[in-house]
C-alpha cells in the first residue's frame, strides 16, 4: 500500500504546488476578497470531479 501511495501523495502535491491559471484566479479572487468562497467550491468540485473521473477510467 505504502508503494502506491507515496507517488499518488507526491503527484498531489506537485499538482497543488504549480500555480496554474486556476490556482492564480483562486489567488487574485482571495486577495480582492470577491467572492471567495463561491470560487473554492467550484474549484475544489471541479477538481474533485475531474479526480473521480480519471480514477474511474474516462479519460
């Protein structure tokens, strides 16, 4: 078990730490203080379902 989830913790990682377009539009939202918990729950979905998604083979 460890085997598997030590690279599946590290590619988490690297996926949260890269700042992308998401993870900048998160950002500037937070720091404007615009509606900011609407935008974490529609990234934090999106990602969750995209996740599911390439864990449950579409894609």
């Amino acid at each position: 078990m460890l085997t598997s989830f030590l690279p599946g913790f590290a590619l988490s990682l690297t996926l949260i730490m890269a700042i992308g377009a998401q993870n900048a539009f998160v950002l500037r939202q937070g720091l404007r203080r615009e509606h900011v918990l609407p935008v974490v729950l529609l990234c934090a979905g999106s990602d969750a379902l995209l996740i599911g998604a390439g864990v449950a083979g579409f894609g």
